[in-house]
C-alpha cells in the first residue's frame, strides 16, 4: 500500500486497547519528538475494540494538533487481538522505515534514534528488535517474577522458533519497508505470539535481525497477564511450527519452508 512519491521517511504503529488514558500524553511525547526530527514521519494510531473512549480521545487529539496534520496522525480500526492491529497497521503505513510502537511508551520515544541511520546504518538490517537483555540495556522497576518468567518464555522461543534472539516480546521494533511488506502479509495469529511469529517468518526469508539494548520502564498497569498469556504463547509457538511445516509462510513464488530453524 505504498506510495513512494509521498512517503514518509518513518511510521511509527500504536495498537490501542483500552488507552484513553496513557495515550494521550504519550502522543503528545511522540509528536514533540518527531516536530524536532529532520525527517517526515506519520503516526498509526489502531483501535483495537475498546470499550472505553479511546477513539474519541485520539480524535480530540487530532483536532487539536497545531499546526494540523503535523505529523500525520491517522486512526484505524480492528478488533481481533494485537497482532492483527499490527498487521493492520504495517499494511497501511506508507514509510521507509516501520516502527512498532506500544502506547505505554515504556521505552522512552527518543530512543528510536538508534534504530534508524545514522544510529543503524542504512543496509545493515531489515528488522531492528528493541532488547531489554541485548549489553547495554537497563531495566527499571521490574519485579523479579515478571523478569523470571519472561527469562522462561525467551528460552522456549529460542529452542522452538526463533534461535539467538534474546528477546522478542518487547513491544518496540523497527522494520525496513521492505522487510513489512514480505512479512506482514504472511502473518496469521492476532494475539500476543505476533512477536514471535514475524520473527519466526523474517528468519525463514533469511531477513537480517538485530537486537539495540534500551532503557526499558516496568509500568504498573501493565496490561500483561504474566500466567495466563504465558500459557497462551506456548501454545501459539506450537502453532507457529505447524503453519512453518505446513508451508504457510512461504510466498507463492517460493518452495515449501521446512521446519528446520536457522543456526542460533
């Protein structure tokens, strides 16, 4: 969905459930940022089914952009889980570069400088992974269960999908334009386990992944549910390999992906 002639130099893609209230001020935050940049960018701002004003609140924002439309902000709509949001929001976003953002903003905004040049050359990677355990990375009030278990979850994703990635599931990742476009349209699960199946999808297209440590902020109200999600994403890395060996993320030109993984 890409128009050269016009297109940004970055989109940055929030999936909003429920963030009447941490996303304003986090908007505010991403557009003072990008009003300092050199470059253009646009804002993707996907609804994911909330129940409370979410929509109404990013309008309001809108409205009250000055100057208007500086950046771009746009709104759309889902209501089939995260991923899908994602997967929305990447297929619409017109920019060279691509960036998953979570509303939280617990990796503060002007840390984007170093996943895209001069911060990550240009041609050295097509997907930039936000790592909380990546030298150099800082976390910050994070209660020992929480990082316990993310440990437990990161190793069953390294033995069954993605070798060498230390961490997949922060919420901040970066993708060359190219990069979106093969694989998004590959992706198929909605909920939580996107993380780990584009992921999954870029190393079978032999895309080069890395990782840039942040300085990462637990927030309280985190929308993580640490048990019940976990339970859920073991058993969507076990969908994640059927759909491999099942040739589903492969591009019609191509011969059927094995379900061998890559080298660690």
């Amino acid at each position: 969905m890409s128009n050269s002639a016009a297109a940004p130099f970055l989109s940055i893609i929030i999936p909003a459930y429920n963030e009447e209230r941490r996303l304003p001020p986090s908007l505010a935050k991403i557009v003072d940022f990008l009003g300092r940049q050199p470059y253009t960018a646009e804002v993707l701002v996907v609804e994911n089914g909330s129940t409370d004003r979410t929509t109404a609140a990013v309008e309001a924002f809108i409205a009250d952009q000055t100057p208007p439309g500086q950046p771009l902000i746009r709104l759309l709509h889902s209501s089939q889980g995260k991923g899908a949001a994602v997967k929305l929001g990447m297929l619409h976003a017109q920019g060279e570069y691509r960036f998953i953002c979570d509303a939280d903003l617990a990796m503060p905004i002007d840390e984007i400088t170093h996943f895209l040049p001069p911060g990550l050359a240009r041609g050295t990677f097509d997907v930039a992974i936000a790592s909380r355990e990546a030298p150099g990375a800082v976390r910050y009030n994070e209660p020992a269960y929480r990082h316990t278990m993310g440990r437990v979850f990161n190793w069953l994703v390294r033995v069954m999908a993605v070798p060498g990635i230390q961490d997949t599931q922060c919420g901040f990742k970066m993708f060359t334009r190219a990069a979106a476009e093969l694989v998004f349209p590959l992706q198929r699960l909605d909920g939580y386990s996107f993380d780990v199946e584009v992921l999954y999808i870029a190393r079978l297209h032999h895309l080069h992944l890395v990782e840039v440590p942040i300085h990462w902020y637990h927030q309280t109200d985190s929308r993580v549910r640490p048990v019940q999600d976990t339970i859920s994403m073991v058993r969507e890395l076990l969908k994640i390999r059927r759909n491999g060996r099942a040739g589903l993320y492969r591009t019609a030109a191509q011969p059927a992906i094995t379900d061998e993984l890559p080298a660690a």
